[in-house]
C-alpha cells in the first residue's frame, strides 16, 4: 500500500513517510485482532477427572458433556474412576482393595477434577459424616493440588431420594427428620456448599438443577425406576450443569439432545441455564463468554 499527498508548494505527488507508517501500524493491529477472535472461535478444551460411582457413570455421564462440548466448538478430554457405590474412603485406600482413583490423580496434569460422594453419606448424622466424607474429601482435593496444582475441583452436587427412605431404612446412621425427599435433598446440598465453601472448590449443584424441574417440570421422569439412580432425563440435566461448571457457558449454546426428544432436552437446558449459569457467582463457577 503506498500514500500520496500533494506537496503544498509544487502541487507534486509524494509519498508520506507517517502515513505510510500508520497506515501499517493499523493493518498490523487489525491483524491482532482477526487473529485473536480467530483463536477465541476455537473453544475451550478441558481435561477432566471424574471420579465416583454409579451416579457418574450410568447412561454416561461424562460422555454426555463431551458431546454436549462437541456440539458448541469447545473439547472435554476425560477419565473415570467410578467403581458402584464407592465412598470417598474408599477411593483413598489403601485399605481398601482400589487404588486406581490414587493413580490417575497422581498422573497430574488434570484440568478439573470431580467429586462425587456415595449417594446417602451426605445425609448421615453429623457423627458418621464428618469423621468420614469430609475429611476424605479433604484429602482427595489436597492429592488434586499437589499433583495439579492448576486445577479447579468441582463438587458433584447429588439429590435426595425420590420418595425419600422407608421409615425401617431410615434408622440408626440418618437423621429423622431427613427421610423425607425435601429434607434429605437440602441437607445433601447444604453439605456440598459447605465442602465447597471450606475448600475454595467449585460446585456443579445438580440437585438444584433436578429440585426446579421437578417443581416446574414434574412430567420429566429424573429417575430411574430404583427411584435413586437418574433416568436418561436425569443424566442430562447433570451433564447440562456440568457443562456450565466447565466452560462457563449458558447450556442453552448446547445442540446434543442425547437420547431425548428435543422438546425435552430443551426444556432441560433451560431449566439448567436458570437454576446454575445465571447464578454462577452462588456455585463458585468463573463465566466465560455469553
């Protein structure tokens, strides 16, 4: 690109040595620019380890978010340590027989780490909880930090029974007054937030998520018929809060409906989108973009 300016005595044509010095420094920054909304268009790729039992992985909860990350431009890379019914105890060992939650923390390099506590420990009286579930849960995240220094810790926020306990099920290790499925759901969450709160960690509060469709959608079946364990529903509207918690998303951005019809998930993204990505502040969640 060259300049002229006529020269104010001779009427000459001539090049401007500061135009032309301008003009480059405008191109140069115009390409900074294309550059940098080029490099944001590529998404956000995260490695994430989750670890649990079989609340994570039935229907596939992890794959479930990958494709959800696929649908809207970002990457999720993911492992699972999920052995069914394990506690946070037992993914510490080495009492016990596994040590392959210890392993995989140990390779490092993690992302996000998430953690899911056996379904009821949350509910247990204040003397079997905290000599147990939060204090392994205090060794887990100290394990993240020393072999992944970087990354963030997400507290997979699980729900309450459908119809709570049986009165001859609800005895001896839980409070009476959490049999019930309100009671039980509130305090599971309220021991979340308090792990999360203790620890600086992230919260994906997938109760919350299922408490308010229950409420405004109560036609979507979230559990499975064992009335514990999610239904297909029930798993994408965890995966919906999971994606939010890991890329700081509106999960209404998110085109993979899963096995479901698409009205449905719809409204599952929605619900999603009310209860987590417009109060991330409450879960401890960065935003990211719109």
């Amino acid at each position: 690109m060259q300049l002229h300016y006529r020269d104010r005595f001779t009427g000459a044509g001539k090049k401007h040595p500061l135009q032309f010095r301008q003009s480059k420094t405008s191109l140069a920054c115009l390409l900074l620019m294309l550059l940098a909304g080029s490099l944001s268009a590529q998404g956000k790729k995260a490695r994430v380890l989750f670890i649990g039992n079989s609340y994570t992985y039935v229907n596939d909860l992890p794959g479930i978010v990958a494709n959800m990350a696929r649908s809207t431009g970002d990457t999720l890379e993911y492992d699972i340590s999920a052995p069914g019914g394990h506690t946070y105890a037992q993914h510490v060992g080495p009492a016990n027989s596994n040590t392959e939650t210890m392993s995989k923390l140990r390779t490092g390099g993690w992302d996000y780490v998430v953690l899911q506590e056996q379904s009821l420990f949350c509910a247990k009286l204040p003397e079997n909880y905290y000599p147990s579930s939060f204090v392994y849960a205090r060794y887990l995240i100290d394990t993240v930090r020393r072999y992944s220094p970087r990354a963030a810790v997400i507290f997979y926020m699980t729900w309450g029974r459908k119809n709570g306990l049986p009165p001859n099920e609800c005895v001896y290790f839980f409070p009476p007054y959490t049999c019930a499925y309100s009671s039980m759901d509130s305090l599971i969450r309220s021991r979340y937030m308090e792990l999360a709160r203790f620890t600086n960690s992230m919260v994906s509060p997938v109760s919350a998520v299922w408490r308010y469709i229950r409420s405004h959608h109560p036609a979507i079946e979230l559990y499975d018929t064992d009335e514990s364990h999610p239904s297909p529903a029930g798993s994408y509207a965890g995966a919906c809060s999971f994606y939010t918690a890991i890329f700081g998303r509106s999960p209404e951005r998110v085109s993979y409906n899963f096995s479901l019809p698409a009205p449905e998930a719809a409204t599952i993204r929605q619900a999603a989108r009310r209860v987590v990505y417009d109060s991330l502040p409450t879960w401890n969640i960065k935003k990211r973009d719109k």
